[in-house]
C-alpha cells in the first residue's frame, strides 16, 4: 500500500477515534483563516455545546521518523489562523527534542505518540495504519571523509592556545587555557534533488528583456538538525541562509515579494492585498530579525539585509562538490532531528511549483575541541574537517556534555 493510501487510513483511525466520543468529524477539509489563507486540515473535529461549539484541529503523521519543531510550528500557525479552540498532532511515531519543547509553549497544543494512540485504539489497529510507511524521500546514506587529521587538529587547537596566552597589544587580555579533548564526529546534511519553477529575464533585444517562469533542476543542501539551507564555499559550509528556518510563512511571502527591490516603503507593498497594520507588523518582526533594516525615517524606507535564494540552481550542495563513500565509520554522528518529509513543506513555502525527486543524507566530517580554563569553564571550537576553517554555526549545538 503507497504512503499516501497508509497516512489516509491513519487520518480515518483518527476521525473514527473522535466519532466515537461524540464529535462531529469532518475528514480532509479546507478551511480559509483570518489572514485568507485556505488551509487543509486532517481531521476537523467539533463538539457542539449550548453556548458554544467548541473545534479541534488535527494533523495526522504516519511517520517512521519523529516529528521535528517545523511541523509542530506550521501547525500552530494554522490553529491560530483559524482560532481554533485546540490543535493535535498524532503521530505514529515520535517527536525530537525540539518540538516537544516548543510544544510546552501553547497550551492549547497536545502531541500524540505512537504509544498515547495505541491506548486510544488499540496496538493492532496502530499497527495496520503504520506498518510499510515509506521512509518518504530518503533513498541512501553517504559520507564524506575527512581530508584534516587529527594531528593537524591538534596542532591547530595549540596555535589557539599559544596566541590567547600572550594576549593583545603589550600582552592585554592574556588567557590561560588548555587542551581537553578532541573529537572527531560526523554532521547530517539532506541532500536535496528537486525541480522548482523560478522567474527568469532574457534580453531580447538592445534594450527589451522578456521575462518568463523557467522549470529547473537543481540540488539543494539541508541542516538535517535544524532545517537550515546550506551553500559551500572555499571554507566549508555555509550557513548564510539559515535565517529562513526562523521564518514564518506570511514573513517568507512578504520577503519574496521584496526579493528584487533595493529599497521600498510600506505603502510601495499594498498591491499584497494585506492591511498596512498587517504589512507594518510583518516588516517591523522582519526588521526585528535582523532580515530588513530602516534606512531612513521620513519617509520610512527599508532595504534588505539578507538575501533570498531566488536561483536554487545557483548553490552548491555537499555532493555537487565532494565524493562520498557508503556511510560507515565508528566516529561520533550526530542524529537527524528534522523529518525528510517536512522539507517538502519548507522548499514549497520558498518556491512556487517546488517537486522533491530524492533526499539523500550525507554525513560530513567535524572536529569538536573542548578548551578549558583553571577556573574550570569551557569553550568549545568546531573545525571544519575538509577545509580546517571554524565553523561557528555547530558551536551552538556541539555542549560540553558532548564529551561525556
């Protein structure tokens, strides 16, 4: 049975689940929010009381990977569009770290498991609706290897130490430190293959240009932990996009829609069809993000800060640049937290007509260097493994308990 037909049948357990209790269910339903967007909700469940009809939202994942904090947000998005009394999501599988922690914030928000759904209907009936889920798009696992040793790593962390011992300008701000630990480990990236329809301008004469929608393939690199897009340079990976994954879907729409405009005022965006206060609300949480900046009071002018990737086929993914070999090591890998089958939904919020053809995850080599101080506090550098460059982006995921 195709994924599509098993997540169906998960969807009408659910239903069937609400029915029971006395609900009025309504099965894979569009539902237009405050904001005008349609919406399509699973399982529309809604129980009639005498003062007030009370509406349950539920998203159902029949997922063999766990549930990532980009889903649980999406769907808290479209509970509060729709002001819905309460959102699910159901899930036979599990959620990451991450998105149980986000989904403490909302009261109104609950998460199912595999196993709260078992009680509710039974293990055999859980079974029948997850067993053969595909895993979504994920095809093969490859890695790349390391072209920096570990003697160059740790000839590296004592240069550091070295240079922060005899300080600044007539010896300022020396600091003491020492070599704890070095490990080497290995980081999950998506490789995704995909056909997306992008705006192309082709000169057609002297002084004419013709503009048309063009479908191109291209390959795209993810964060498989936290859903950041990634480009590669001279020095590794980069992370200059991953202020997309932050975004909500309205600030990504008003952001494309400013993509090719060097400076604009709040009034030039009005053909959005949205209310200035919506537009001033947006733009103001954009600024706020570092995304758009002020450049003049009166009139209030903006520009932006950070780019959009408008041209996919324009980055470079890890397997566009390196080979790769099977995945096999004994190093450390750091686990995936981001589902392959939310990308579909983050690539098609960035691009008009987006198809995913194939994920692939490649791992990709790091070193983790753990500096201490006799005061016993830690700092942590993470070096890139195939051009020896820091990479400031993991030091925030990479913590002492690391090393443990």
């Amino acid at each position: 049975m195709s994924a599509l037909k098993k997540g169906t049948g998960f969807e009408l357990k659910i239903a069937e689940l609400f029915e029971k209790n006395g609900y009025l269910v309504t099965h894979d339903i569009k539902m237009k929010g405050k904001s005008g967007t349609t919406h399509q909700i699973d399982v529309l469940a809604e129980w009639k009381a005498p003062l007030h009809t009370s509406t349950v939202i539920i998203e159902a994942k029949s997922y063999k990977s766990n549930i990532d904090k980009d889903i649980i947000m999406k769907l808290i998005q479209i509970q509060q569009d729709l002001s819905a009394d309460r959102a699910i999501l159901a899930t036979t599988s599990d959620f990451t770290p991450g998105a149980l922690s986000t989904a403490a914030q909302y009261n109104n928000l609950e998460l199912w498991d595999g196993e709260k759904i078992a009680s509710y209907l039974g293990k055999m009936q859980l079974m029948d609706t997850a067993d053969g889920v595909e895993e979504t798009y994920t095809t093969k696992n490859s890695m790349v290897e390391s072209k920096i040793t570990s003697e160059q790593i740790t000839q590296y962390a004592n240069e550091v130490i070295q240079n922060r011992a005899k300080g600044g300008f007539m010896g300022r701000g020396k600091i003491q430190e020492n070599i704890q630990e070095i490990k080497k480990f290995f980081y999950p990236y998506y490789d995704v293959d995909m056909e997306v329809q992008i705006n192309k301008e082709e000169k057609t004469g002297w002084r004419s240009t013709e503009k048309s929608i063009q479908t191109i393939n291209s390959k795209m690199g993810v964060d498989a932990v936290s859903g950041a897009l990634i480009d590669l340079n001279s020095e590794g990976v980069d992370y200059r996009m991953s202020y997309l994954s932050g975004l909500d879907e309205e600030e990504l729409v008003l952001l494309h829609y400013v993509s090719e405009i060097d400076a604009f005022e709040k009034r030039h965006l009005s053909a959005m069809g949205w209310s200035s206060g919506k537009i001033g609300k947006i733009v103001n949480s954009l600024c706020g993000n570092g995304v758009l900046e002020q450049t003049s009071a009166r009139p209030a002018i903006y520009t932006r800060v950070k780019p959009y990737p408008l041209d996919p086929s324009l980055f470079q993914s890890i397997t566009k640049i390196h080979q790769t070999i099977p995945y096999e090591t004994e190093d450390t890998s750091i686990e995936i937290e981001m589902p392959p089958a939310s990308i579909e939904t983050a690539f098609s919020t960035y691009w008009s007509g987006c198809k995913i053809n194939s994920i692939d995850v490649v791992y990709y080599p790091y070193y983790a260097i753990s500096f201490g101080k006799e005061d016993n506090t830690k700092r942590i550098e993470v070096i890139d493994g195939m051009y020896g460059k820091r990479q400031e982006y993991l030091e925030s995921v990479i913590t002492p308990s690391f090393f443990d």
